[in-house]
C-alpha cells in the first residue's frame, strides 16, 4: 500500500475534504483472474449497478462481459451503490494497459463517503480485500 496522498494533509483529509475532485485507487499488476474474481465479488454485493463502455449502456455485469469489454479500446465504466459499509457510491474503470495486462482504478466523491468512528478501518479493509481479490501487488491513492 502506498501511503501517498498526494496534496491532503491527512488520511481524514483524504476521504473527507470537499473541494470536489474524486478520489482515485489504483491497482498495481493485478492478475485477469483477479479481475474476474472483483466483478463477481462486486455484482453480489453492490446489485445496484450501472455500466458504461465507449458506446454507451450496457445491461449484464458478468465477469466475462466486464472482461471482453475492457479488453477493447476505451475500457469500461461500471458505477455501483451500496447502503451499507464506507461509501454509498463508487466507480472502477475496467481497461487494459498497453502491454495487454489488466487495468483497475476505483474512483470516488467524498460526498459518498458514509462517515463514522470507524471509516478510516473500513476504508482500508475494504481496499485491502479488493487488492486480495485482484491479486495485486499493491495499490496507491490520491
């Protein structure tokens, strides 16, 4: 994990200051199983969910829809909403970097950060787990 938070003062700053840019995880070599493991994790547990490629809606959040997708040139937005946990909404850019492997970013508003006592724990576990899934190596934000 990289500690790096790039203009914020704090971690508390990182996830809670409005001045209204989105905030950015990236994932570094995760694996395309990994990949398809984080759709399938993500579609069980986030049903409310949209999805976007260059050309526009698409309706099934299957791993291999996610996977196809993503392999061609403009990759894939999919938004997702949840009314549990640390965040109540939350997009990952789904792309393929120049050399074939996959690509993850997890973008999100503080203004859908779901702020409690525990929100740094949860946010970390959270960003713990979805490293695990996607086998990756690390991951950084800012």
């Amino acid at each position: 994990m990289s500690t790096g938070l790039r203009n914020f003062s704090s971690f508390e700053g990182f996830i809670g200051e409005r001045e209204g840019a989105f905030r950015d995880i990236n994932f570094a070599n995760p694996s395309w199983n990994g990949f398809r493991r984080l759709v399938d994790h993500f579609a069980q547990k986030y049903p409310q969910v949209s999805v976007a490629d260059k050309d526009g809606s698409l309706n099934e959040v299957l791993s291999s829809v996610v996977t196809d997708a993503a392999r061609k040139p403009g990759g894939l937005l999919v938004s997702y909403k949840s009314s549990e946990g640390w965040i109540s909404e939350f997009q990952v850019f789904f792309g393929t970097e120049d050399d074939h492997s996959p690509y993850v970013e997890i973008s999100f508003h503080p203004n859908d950060v779901i702020h409690s006592d525990d929100t740094r724990h949860a946010f970390l576990a959270w960003t713990d787990e979805v490293k695990l899934l996607l086998q990756a190596d690390s991951y950084s934000y800012g």
